[in-house]
C-alpha cells in the first residue's frame, strides 16, 4: 500500500480552543452528503481488549479517525480530538482506527503519552479497503447519530471545522451556514459515476454526448497502476496517479475525434 502523509494548516495548542465558534463575520459554511450511506459496520476490540462496535454507537456523532503513531500530521491532531471528546462526552464518540503494525508495548506507550482518551483499535486491511481504501493520513470520517457518513476529511484540519459539524449534527447552535452536496466519489468510490468533471482530466472542448462517451470509458476500465480501481475512482483516489491521467488523456481524445453529436462543447446532459 501506497502511502500519502496529507496535511492543511494546523493551528496551534488546538486543545485549549475549545469551543471553537467562528465569528459572524467569519462564517464559514460546512456541508454533508445530500443522501449519505450507512458506514460500513464493524464489531472490533480496541488495544485494551474492550469490544467495539458501529452499531452499538447509534445515536451518537462518530468521528472515526484513520492515523498511525508515525504520522506527524496524525499525532498533531490527537490534542483537539481528545478535546472534543472530552467537551461532548456521552453525545460524541471518536474512534482511532490504528493502522499501525508495531507491537502492543510500543502502541499502548503512544497511547498512554498523548492521553488519549478515546477507544483505538486496529485498522484491518479489510476495513480500510471497506472505508475506501484509505491512502492518506490522517483520514476522518463523519457519522451521524443514524449510522450514515455524511462528510470525510483527508489531512489536518482546522479543529474548529470538526467542532462545528459535531454540533450541527448534534442540533446545537452553530455560526456556520450547512449545505448539502451529492457524493460523485468524495466519500465512496463507488459513487465515482456520478462524477461529471474529474480531478486533471479536461474535458471541457467536449460535447455533453461526446463526454458522456469519455465517461463511461473512464468508470469502465480499470487502472494500470495497481490499485484495482477503474480510472475514474482512480483520479479521485490518487490525482498524482500519472498511468490514469495519461490513459485518461488518451480516452478523452479519442471521444474528441468521435463523430459530432448535438449538443454543444462544455454542455452537461442533465442527470435523470
């Protein structure tokens, strides 16, 4: 497995910020997905033997945190998690799904340092490939109280944003506008053929039908590159990934050079 170390902007000693409001001024807005999946379950024993499980949480905020102790960015971010948790108690729960494989001694030593105060268990390969695959840490999941994720995070990110999905999920005030978005593969591949535009491939000289044509190539063929996903889940798992690019390129002017259709270039045929 291929490995991406993903960080934004961090901001320093997030665990003494809390609550972590934006001010009126400064309104941000967050969104969740317009008709989320239920997260996929898992019945688990965290590092101390205790048992977990996604369904035993129902009605409960999940945040489910991907990381390992080697991540810089992951360990940063451990503070302000520890923090909410301790800020919304029995209303939050957040899991760390450890994607380590060191020994027990050396994990409960990281876990017992930071203070974490939140259940870890290990991260099989199965529940991350169930989970998408997860190629990048720190990678957060957020669940809401039916079961259902409605947003993912990939990277660090400001403390402040998980705080305020926390509360919109959990009907507290917020200074934040919620909107809502269709998931095209930002949560779950599996969704890529929704996706009308894809990370660096340019289709815009294309007709609607023209493109629809490129599009059904791209969610049809799989990827060279090793990570058994069609080229378009592909551009969305890993948009460095110069194999699917470079083949997307290719089916994009091959759709080009199709007899002409009638729409016009840069039209999308609207969805059913």
């Amino acid at each position: 497995m291929r490995w991406v170390v993903l960080c934004a902007l961090a901001i320093g000693g997030a665990a003494a910020m809390l609550p972590l409001l934006v001010t009126a001024q400064d309104e941000m807005t967050i969104r969740f997905v317009r008709d989320p999946d239920p997260a996929p379950d898992f019945q688990m024993k965290d590092v101390d033997g205790k048992a977990v499980t996604l369904a035993g949480l129902r009605g409960k905020v999940v945040l489910l945190n991907f990381w390992a102790t080697w991540c810089g960015p992951c360990r940063e971010e451990i503070p302000s998690l520890i923090a909410l948790q301790k800020q919304y108690g029995e209303k939050l729960q957040i899991i760390g799904m450890l994607t380590d494989d060191e020994d027990d001694e050396s994990l409960h030593k990281v876990i017992e340092a930071e203070g974490i105060n939140y259940p870890v268990v290990l991260a099989t390969p199965e529940m991350r490939m169930e989970y998408g695959g997860i190629p990048a840490l720190p990678t957060l999941f957020v669940i809401n109280a039916e079961g259902r994720v409605v947003q993912k995070h990939v990277g660090l990110y400001n403390p402040a944003l998980y705080e305020t999905e926390v509360r919109a999920l959990l009907n507290l005030p917020v200074a934040a506008k919620v909107g809502t978005f269709e998931d095209t593969g930002e949560i779950f591949l599996k969704h890529a053929d929704r996706a009308s535009m894809l990370p660096g491939v340019n289709m815009m000289k294309l007709t609607a039908d023209q493109r629809t044509v490129a599009l059904h190539k791209l969610n049809a063929e799989s990827c060279d590159c090793g990570c058994k996903y069609t080229l378009a889940q592909c551009r969305i798992y890993d948009p460095a990934c110069q194999l699917s690019q470079q083949r997307a390129a290719e089916i994009v002017k091959e759709a080009s050079a199709a007899a002409p259709a009638t729409s016009e270039p840069g039209e999308v045929t609207p969805k059913p």
